[in-house]
C-alpha cells in the first residue's frame, strides 16, 4: 500500500468522469421540469401530465380605435354612446308616408265622437236651437245617406266621426234672407208634442226637395212642435204644395199661414 502519497490518477479520473454524468443528468431533469409543453403534478399520490397550450398573441388595437359591441349599436371607444333617434311628428300609420293635417273648412263642421244632428244643432257655435236639426239634414242628406236609419229618435243617432256637415253660415243667412223676399206663405205640416212624430214627415218632404223647418210654439201654456214647409209668394201656391204634401203624407189636419217677419228672418234663411 502507498498510504503516504495521495489517490492514483486512475481514482481521480474515475471521480470526474462520476460528477460530470452527475451533472448531466441533474441538467436534463431541470431542463424537463421548467419545459413549456408539460408539467408533473401528483393528484392523490398519482402523476398526471398537464399539457399546457401555448395560444398564440394576436396584436391587440389601441383602445380608441377598437368597437365595443353594446346591444344592437356597434360604437367606438373614444366616440362614448350614440345619441338616440328622436321619432318625426306628426306620427303615420304607413311608413314614409307624410301625416295629412285637415284644414277647417268655413261653413263645415267636423264631427266628433258621441255627435248628433240634434246636439250639433244646439251647438252656439252652430245654430244655438237643437230644433234646427232639420236645418242640418236638408243641407246634408246627400252626404247622410248610409249613416243614419230613419226611425223615431232619427235626430239623436249618434254620427260616425270625422264627417263634415255643412251648415248656414252669416254671410249664408244674409244672402238667404235677400232671397226669401216677401215668400211668407207655408204649410203646417204637423203640430206635435211628440219628438218622434216629426220625424218621418221631415224625412219625406226633404227628400221631395221641400224647404222644412222645425219651430217650437207656445199655446195656451202648453209647447208644441211646428213642421213647416215654404216659401211660398202666395195664398193659392201654398194650397197647391198642401195637397201635393196631404198625398205623401196621408195627414188630415194641415193648414196654411202667412208668418210674421220674426218667423221668416228665424227659420227661412237656414
């Protein structure tokens, strides 16, 4: 045994040879432990190998260039939201159509919910006196054809909305009174106090292109309800009318009258 002198070349040769195989195996298992692709994990004392994807980096925009989607609105970032729309008025039923705005005609009334011939009459815009119901008929039939049901209770029928009914205006009455002139004769159709009693003679003598009216007269305190026909130049043309309406109407008890100026400016210019 040589114990003075130190280990043989061959036994360090051997120790180095040891320690670099040491640290490249150590080098390896590092090199696996911090490796992108998988890692080691012990779950309830078993290995699981934990693929890790690697996703790719896509440039993101600048925020004031990117949109942010909100609802059905697609905005810019720096712009902040987008004003809302305000809605065109007048409102249509069709889009892209205009709304039509109705002139008021002079002379001509439009009609509203729950309206009548009776209580357009009594209107003071109108006439003032829901007796001038008639008034309203004569000018209007034509247009009325198809609305109303002759019947008792005709006045009061409820008009559908939105017709214009013409009616006599001032410059109206002031040439229809120029036009009466000394034509005060009529026929009393019928004296009435029953509202649904003048209704069917009315009816018949407008469409037979008579001139009526409805007055309300006073006798011996008790009220009547007057249909009249006119206006006549003269005695004898009034007779003649009154057996030409007697015809129609198969009523016994007319008369004819020769009215005041109060009775003629009231009814015979409407």
């Amino acid at each position: 045994m040589n114990s003075g002198r130190g280990c043989s070349p061959r036994f360090f040769l051997m120790r180095m040879c040891l320690q670099v195989f040491l640290l490249i195996s150590l080098s390896g298992l590092c090199l696996s432990g911090c490796s992108n692709e998988t890692a080691e994990q012990e779950v309830h004392g078993k290995k699981e190998i934990v693929r890790q994807a690697i996703i790719p980096q896509r440039d993101i925009p600048p925020v004031n260039e990117a949109r942010i989607e909100s609802g059905n609105q697609s905005v810019r970032a720096d712009e902040g939201p987008m004003p809302e729309k305000e809605s065109a008025e007048p409102l249509t039923d069709k889009p892209g159509e205009k709304a039509i705005q109705v002139e008021k005609r002079e002379g001509y009334y439009r009609t509203s919910k729950g309206d009548s011939l009776y209580s357009i009459a009594a209107r003071p815009d109108i006439y003032g006196d829901p007796l001038k119901w008639v008034s309203l008929f004569r000018v209007n039939s034509g247009d009325l054809k198809g609305f109303m049901a002759a019947g008792e209770g005709f006045q009061h029928q409820i008009l559908p909305e939105g017709i214009e009914l013409r009616f006599m205006t001032e410059k109206d009455i002031a040439e229809n009174a120029s036009r009466a002139g000394e034509n005060r004769w009529v026929v009393n159709v019928i004296s009435t106090q029953e509202q649904g009693k003048v209704v069917m003679p009315v009816i018949t003598l407008i469409k037979n292109g008579y001139h009526v009216y409805s007055a309300l007269a006073t006798v011996k305190g008790e009220k009547w309800i007057r249909v009249r026909a006119g206006f006549f130049s003269d005695r004898s043309k009034a007779l003649s009318e009154k057996a030409k309406m007697h015809t129609m109407l198969q009523i016994d008890d007319m008369w004819i009258a020769r009215i005041e100026d109060k009775e003629l400016a009231q009814f015979a210019v409407y």
